[in-house]
C-alpha cells in the first residue's frame, strides 16, 4: 500500500531529478543540484523528504505579495491584508540544514506599498530584509544559506510600518529540518504522517463611534485607524489562517487514530499557548529549534510572538479535538480556534463513561426533590 | 396533509375575522393586532431535551401533540423599534441592536431581555403577551419546524456520535446573510408568519429537561430552566443570559446565527369565545 509519507517522499524525489540539469546559463558560483518548489497555502505544506541522504541543493522558492480586502469573520468584517502568496499566514517553505534557499519575491504593480521579507532562519542583512525591498512592479531575488534547523517565522519588516503589515498578515514560516530527520532526545528518529501549519494572527480592526466594524476604500487609509487601535494592544479577532472559523465546520482538519501529525505553530506578533482538548504534545520543540531535544508529554506550550513551535502527536482516540490558543478568552471570544477531526476505533481503556449524567441518588448530598414529573 | 388543510382553514377565518378583532382590541397598538390565530390541531412534534431508555441514550419521542386552547402568536419577530420602546420606557435593558434601522428583528437579546418585553408590553396593552413555549412554536412554525434528532451517543464509543454530530452541523448552510434583515425578507410560512426559521432564532419559554422513556413513560429527572429551547432552523439550547450565541473552544458545531423572539398573545378568555364562535359561522357561510 502507497502510503502517504512514501507518496510525499516519491513526490520530492521526483521534483529533485527533473531539476537537476537546470544550472546552465546562470551566473552562479555554487554548483549544486536545484529544486523548484510549488508553494501550497496553510494548513498544507508542500510535498517534502522528512530526512535526506542526498547532498545540499539549491532549493528555489517564489512568493508574489498581495494586497487585498479580505472577510475574517462569519459576521462579513472586511478587513485590509497584506500576503504572500494571497493566504494568511503565507506558505510554508521546507527545506533542509546545508540547503541554500534561493527566494524570488515579486511586487505586482497592482499593489500599493513596498514590501520585503526577514527570514528569522536567515544569518544577515536583518535576515534578508535589507536586500528585498521591492516596490509595486518590481522583484528581488535572495540566496541564503539554512544553517540553523527548526521552524522559523518570515515576515515583512519595511521601514516606519513594520507592526502593520506583520498584524496585517505578511508573515509565514520556514522548516529547516535536520538532514537526518527528526529525532526524540535519545537519538531515535520520529516521523510525521502529516502537517498541520497553524499560522495566528492578530488582528487590530477600527470600529466607528456606534462600534461597527470600519471599511475602508484603500489599503493606505485604514493606516491611521488601524495603527491606533494597535497602539492599545487588545487584538479585536485573534485566529487561525487569516479568519475566525478558518479551521472549522466544513473546513475542520482531520486525521485517524494511529496517524502522527506535526502541528507547526507560527505566531509572527503575539504569545500564544496551544493545546490540544483532549490530547497532549508527544515531543514538543516549544521554541521550534529541532537540535534540541523535544520536550515530552506536554499539556501546553508556549509559542513566543515572533516565533514558531512544533509538536508531535499521535492520535489515540478517536472524537472531535478543539486546538486552540489557551488564553480561552482568545480562543472562544476572539477566533484562536482549530478542530479535528479523528477517525477510528475509541479505546476503553483509556476513557469509559461509566454512568450517564442523571439524577443524583437520593439521601445523597445534592440529591433533588425525590418527586420526579411524568407527563 | 389533514393539519395542513386545517391550517389553511384557520387563515382564511382568521382573514375573515380581521375586522371584528379590529373593532373588539381597540386599545391596543397596531402592531400588537398582527398576531396570526392558529386553531388547535394535533401536529407532530419531537419532545425537546436529553432522553434515555434503559441507560442508553434515545431520541426525543416524536408523538402527536395538541395544545389545549388555539393559540394566536405575533406574524413578524419583534423588532427593533419596537423593543427600543420598551428600552426608552425603562422597562428593558438597552442591547446593542436597540436602535438599529426600524423594521428590522431586534436580535443580541438574551431570554431575559425578551420576557421583560412581554411582560411591558403586556402591561401597556393590558394583554397577556408571553414567549412561546416549544410546542407552540413548532405549531406555528408549520413547515419550517425541524424534527431533526441528533445522532445519539453509544457509550461503548461515544466518538462516533460527536463526529456523525459535529459533520450534521458542519453540512448546515449558514444563512448567506449573517445581520438581521427587514421584517418579511425571509418571506411567510404557511401558518402566515413572517422569516420563521430563517437568520434570528427564536427564544422560547421552555426548559431544557433530562427524561427517561423506560415502562413506555416519559419522567423527567432534571430539569434546568438557566438553559431554555431556542429555535429556528435547527433546535438549539441556549443558557438565558446568552445574547450572542456563538461557537469556540470546546464547543463545537454550527450556533444560532442570532437570538430573537416573537411573542405569544393570550386573548382573554372572554373575548375569544365570542370570536371563535363568529368565526365558526362565517365558516358555515363558506
């Protein structure tokens, strides 16, 4: 049976022999193989090797920032982003420690603002972001060298507006992962069956005198409101994938018992807690750097505004999971909600409802008026 | 087919007795005139609450259900002007839709809200005005009344349950329109009331009960009137206080879009006698 890690992996190989010929013509001095990476919005990531035998390539990734109005929650608040690649948070980008990652980032001349990207895995130049500046109709191309494994945030840092167009939703994550793969603290190597790449965000509307929701008719003239209602640090929606109910409903992830997930959680701004409701993180790499080994069995885990954290669960039972922010009030009042959706067979030993809720017995302390009502 | 029939029948009566109830509730306001009268008829109606039989978990019972007397209930949900009468009289506290465009659902009400309404305006009117309870509700509710049973949790592995839930939910189409819309947007049942079922879901005046169905009778063990039936496209059981029902953390699932009420008006015995009587006349006529 073809499973999906062995389709992932046969899907990265694949990409790799069809690019390695492609070196010719370009004024490069590294000669190394190259891979060109079809990028997929959050919660997907891109078909990937979890460990590698092969050597350092050049790995090439593409991102195009838009500007767009967007809907973040069921009540239709509209809302201005700024992306790349049109999704919030932006896609993952994988690659392994050794690779060198060879970024295009493209500013259509549709958009209004310069934009750029600091890579927190990038070594240099306020991690890229002093050589990207790119304004409407222009691109820059940057090579960097991952030498640090772990997840790491990306995000737009151009000057005078930085915290905008972060909390406006220009931020993404990369994984450099160990070559060998990951590993628990014992040196045993761990594998995923899937990704989960959670991106929060903050985000800070304008409401008028009457506590409505603004709209605006550009981008450039919810500035002003927008930036006030930050400088007072009380996000108006906190959530998951850019909307409240993103990872909801219909658009619940799902998973089977047995099966192993990484959740990667990304938070370019603000602190977060996730937890699981009814699960726990096997190995949890809570400040995301995979050369240190994973804590275990963990209830909650800290993810640090500005950072990204990773954590390996495999799923017992069976039911619907909340993943949320565990700042509850974040969760439930302002949108840092995710579910999931687990198939297979519930285990009872590890759970049994032993007696239904009913009536406490009487003469107990509690118990209810012995009278019952039939009708 | 038969319940139908009868419905449309006592439409028809009550078109025909508009003018006699017009000249017989004189005093009272307009708006309060536009209650639909529906005769009591035996319709079909899935009991609300958490139900058992033998320890394991059941559907509500669905049994054919009359309501003792005819019951006459408001054509449109009360709205915002009207309730912003109330709030200007002191009478009701001032919710955040209070003074929104007139004409349209007065919604973010919790069920405390909405029985200080009724009780207002029944003193201002001096008719008895009330929320529906359950049963009374569905009966108006005719068509648009969902008799959906949840599927039922199997303690051996109650995870199949949740989830088979949680999809029904998911599957509902939310209302393309989450803010409340001018009275008669949704358009008119066949009982003649106006955006049943459609973005405002409806408080009612009935508890939430845990019964047994065992020896074929059903006996309630609990009963929690903090949390009463609210009702709309699908049945829904909302602790009083709320006024903005909505979904996170570990509840899970599709809530009301927004919480709403129409109110039940009880004619003095006196005055609706005569009326049914006329009307039963007319009908003879017909």
């Amino acid at each position: 049976m073809l499973t999906r890690r062995t389709a992932l992996m046969g899907a990265a190989v694949a990409a790799l022999m069809m690019t390695v010929p492609a070196m010719a013509g370009r004024a490069d001095e590294l000669k190394l193989p190259r891979e060109k990476v079809t990028l997929v919005a959050p919660p997907a990531v891109h078909p990937h090797e979890q460990a590698t035998k092969a050597g350092p390539k050049i790995v090439e990734f593409k991102l195009t920032v838009q500007e767009k109005e967007v809907v973040i929650d069921d009540a239709g608040t509209k809302f201005w982003a700024m992306t790349y690649n049109g999704s919030m948070p932006g896609p993952m980008m994988v690659l392994h420690e050794g690779d060198y990652m060879e970024l295009t980032l493209v500013n259509p001349e549709t958009n209004s603002m310069p934009h750029n990207i600091d890579l927190h895995s990038a070594t240099g130049a306020l991690g890229g972001g002093a050589l990207t500046k790119v304004n409407p109709g222009e691109q820059a191309i940057l090579r960097w060298k991952a030498t640090r494994a772990g997840v790491f945030i990306y995000h737009c840092a151009p000057e005078g507006m930085i915290p905008w167009h972060v909390v406006s939703g220009m931020h993404g994550t990369v994984m450099v992962l160990p070559r060998e793969g990951l590993k628990d603290g014992d040196g045993k190597p761990l594998h995923y069956d899937k990704v989960f790449y959670i991106g929060e965000n903050d985000l800070y509307v304008p409401k008028d005198e009457k506590g409505k929701y603004k709209t605006y008719e550009t981008l450039g003239e919810s500035y002003a409101d927008t930036t006030e209602v930050m400088r007072k640090l009380i996000p108006t929606h906190e959530v998951f994938e850019g909307r409240v109910g993103a990872l909801t409903g219909k658009n619940a992830l799902t998973a089977k018992v047995g099966e192993t997930v990484l959740i990667v959680h990304s938070e370019a701004n603000r602190d977060t807690r996730p937890h699981l409701i009814g699960g726990h993180g096997d190995y949890v790499w809570e400040t995301g750097k995979f050369n240190n080994p994973p804590q275990k069995d963990l209830e909650t885990w800290f993810v640090r505004g500005g950072s990204a954290g990773a954590a390996l669960y495999t799923f017992r039972e069976p039911g619907v999971y909340a993943y949320v922010n565990h700042n509850l009030i974040e969760a439930a009042e302002l949108g840092a909600t995710a579910h999931i959706k687990v198939e297979g067979k519930w285990n009872d030993d590890l759970m049994k409802q032993i007696s239904p809720p009913g009536p406490i017995p009487p003469e107990r302390v509690g118990a209810a008026d012995p009278v019952a009502v039939i009708r | 087919m038969l319940i139908l029939m009868k419905a449309k029948t006592a439409m028809i009566a009550g078109a025909l007795a508009a003018p006699i109830l017009a000249t017989t509730f004189a005093p009272a306001p307009d708006d309060h005139i536009d209650g639909v009268h529906l005769a009591s008829v035996s319709f079909s109606y899935r009991a609300a609450g958490d139900f058992s039989a033998g320890g394991k978990p059941v559907a509500g019972p669905l049994r054919e259900h009359r309501l003792t007397t005819d019951l006459v209930i408001m054509d449109h949900l009360v709205t915002s002007d009207e309730y912003a009468r109330c709030v200007q009289d002191g009478e009701c506290p001032r919710v955040a839709a209070s003074d929104s465009a007139p004409n349209v659902p007065v919604v973010g009400v919790n069920w405390h809200d909405a029985s200080s309404y009724a009780a207002w305006i029944s003193r201002k009117t001096g008719i008895t005005h009330r929320l529906p309870t359950d049963e009374e509700w569905t009966l108006a509710a005719g068509e648009k009344a969902s008799d959906e049973a949840p599927p039922l949790v199997d303690p051996s592995d109650p995870a199949q349950a949740w989830i088979a839930r949680y999809e029904a939910e998911s599957a509902r189409s939310r209302p393309n329109e989450a803010a409340p819309q001018p009275t008669g947007t949704f358009g008119t049942n066949s009982k003649g009331l106006k955006d049943v079922a459609a973005n405002v879901w409806e408080w009612t005046e009935s508890c939430f009960v845990r019964a047994t169905l065992d020896d074929g009778r059903e006996r309630v063990t609990n009963t929690n009137c903090g949390v009463r039936v609210v009702e709309g496209s699908h049945r829904a059981y909302m602790t009083d206080f709320i006024r903005d029902p909505k979904t996170g953390g570990c509840a899970q699932g599709a809530p009301p879009t927004n919480l709403g009420f129409r109110l039940v008006i009880v004619r003095p015995a006196s005055m609706v006698a005569p009326i049914g009587r006329t009307v039963a006349k007319l009908l003879r006529l017909i």
